[in-house]
C-alpha cells in the first residue's frame, strides 16, 4: 500500500462507519448548530455572518457561566468552599475568553456594519436574558429590567427566581457567617431583591481576613477569587464599550438605548463593593 508524501495514514482501528453508532456531529448536535446562522439582511451581506456568530458563541458561553455561578451559589450554602471556587475559577477563564472575542468584532467596520445594521431592527444585546441572569446572580439585580422580557415568558421566569434568590455575594457571607465571621445582621437579613449596596459595617470584617490572611486564609482566598471575578466582568463591560463606539460612534443603540453613553454608566456599577474599599483600610 502506498502512503502519499504529506499525508498521514490513518489508523487501522479508527471507527469509519456511523451507520449504528453516536458521531462526534450527532453528540453535538452540529446540524441544528451550524443551521442557526440565518442572515436577514437582503441582499445577505457578508459581514453578518460574523456578527450573528460572535453573538451566538456569546451566548453559549454566558449559558455556561450561568451554570457554573449557580452551582458554585449552591455548593456555598452547602459550606463546599473548595468546589465553590473551582467554579469561580471555570467561570474566570471563559470571562477571558469572552474579553478576548470582541477583537473579532472590532473587525467588523463601520461602512460594513451600516450595511446590515438597519435589518437587526430593534433587536439588542440588551434583550440578552443570560446576561441579564449573570448580573442578576453576582448581585447588580434591577426588576425593572423583567418588562423588557414580557413577551419570552421563559426568561422572564428565570430572572424572577434569581431576583428573588440570594447572589453569589450573599451565598459567600452567608458562609462567613455560618463559620464563625462577624457579619452583621443588616447584611444577612437585607432584601435579596434589590442590588448589594456599599455597607460599611462590613469593613472590619474584610479588614480582619485581609490583615490575619494566614489564618483565614480560605475566606481570604474567596475574596480575591470574587475580586478577580469583578475585575473580569468590567474588563469585559470596557471592551464591550470600546467595540460599539468604534463601530457605531455615539449612535443610539438598536434596542433604544443610548448606545455608548448608556454602556458607560455600566462601569459605575459594582459587585462587591467592600471587597475594594477595604484596600483603602488595609495597614491603617
């Protein structure tokens, strides 16, 4: 038998016939994957397959996210630390591959982008109930925002439990409490519903773990792990500012927003507040 210069043989025991077993496109579902990139712009314009894909992928990622920061809320109430932030650690790394994406797009110009932009109509990343759900579970919850899923009765319902159920933030001083840490009362017992705001009552506290890291060093641990967390999330929100100005200018968005100004209002809005003011206090 002779093998072509350049051409690696294949190995005798590779499976060949699919006629009766699971492929790697039916375990994937590939047909119903590649088929749910459909163009509306008429004629089809070449760039909008980019734009629909960086979407698409965006919200495969955030569906993982979510399943990662709603595990790790669970295994926090049931005092699994470790498991916890190996989820946090997962959910890390796809926040830098998100971050990293939006370099594809930002090759998208703006004569390229004007040329399919008035077919979107009023669709929006802002209609993105995953990432809705993602702020919502690490604690900058708005009920406001549940009108603009009306008409998805599914999503709506999916941001009404978790605006109605602990954050992440929640979960972990929950846990601080249970294991012996000072959180005050008017933290654990606030209302769920609305966003985490600065409280200063919990300063000493983070002040405390900060400064005796050694001896705390798994709440220690945490707080750095939900910094990093925060830091992700705003690197993303900067880039996702950055992308639209560059293509869109100051353009009102599609959904109706204000476009870049309202992205940048995002930047103002925090996590975990107290887990940053502490560094002002640290060695004082």
């Amino acid at each position: 038998m002779s093998v072509e210069k350049n051409t690696r043989p294949l190995d005798e025991g590779i499976v060949r016939d699919f006629s009766s077993r699971m492929s790697y496109g039916s375990y994937l579902q590939l047909p119903v994957l590649l088929s749910a990139q459909q163009p509306v712009s008429r004629p089809e314009h070449h760039d909008e397959l980019l734009f629909i894909i960086q979407h698409q992928t965006t919200e495969l990622w955030l569906k993982l996210v979510l399943h990662e920061l709603r595990s790790s809320a669970l295994w926090l109430r049931e005092d699994d630390l470790g498991a916890a932030l190996k989820g946090i650690a997962r959910v890390k790394h796809i926040q830098k591959t998100l971050t990293e994406q939006w370099s594809v797009l930002a090759t998208l110009t703006p004569t390229e982008y004007s040329e399919f932009r008035g077919f979107l109509g009023n669709a929006s990343g802002f209609q993105s109930s995953q990432y809705r759900a993602v702020e919502f579970i690490l604690g900058n919850k708005n009920a406001k925002m549940l009108p603009v899923f009306e008409s998805d009765p599914e999503s709506k319902g999916m941001l009404e439990e978790l605006l109605h159920a602990p954050s992440i933030y929640d979960e972990f001083l929950a846990y601080l409490s249970r294991h012996g840490y000072d959180v005050p009362a008017s933290v654990l017992e606030r209302d769920v519903t609305v966003a985490h705001e600065f409280a200063p009552e919990l300063l000493p506290l983070f002040k405390h773990i900060y400064e005796h890291a050694a001896d705390n060093w798994a709440a220690y641990e945490a707080c750095e792990e939900l910094v990093d967390l925060e830091d992700n999330f705003q690197l993303w929100r900067f880039r996702h500012l950055r992308t639209v100005q560059r293509t869109i200018g100051l353009k009102t968005g599609t959904g109706g927003s204000s476009g870049v100004s309202f992205l940048r209002k995002a930047l103002d809005l925090t996590f975990f507040p107290e887990l940053f003011a502490v560094r002002t206090e640290i060695g004082q």
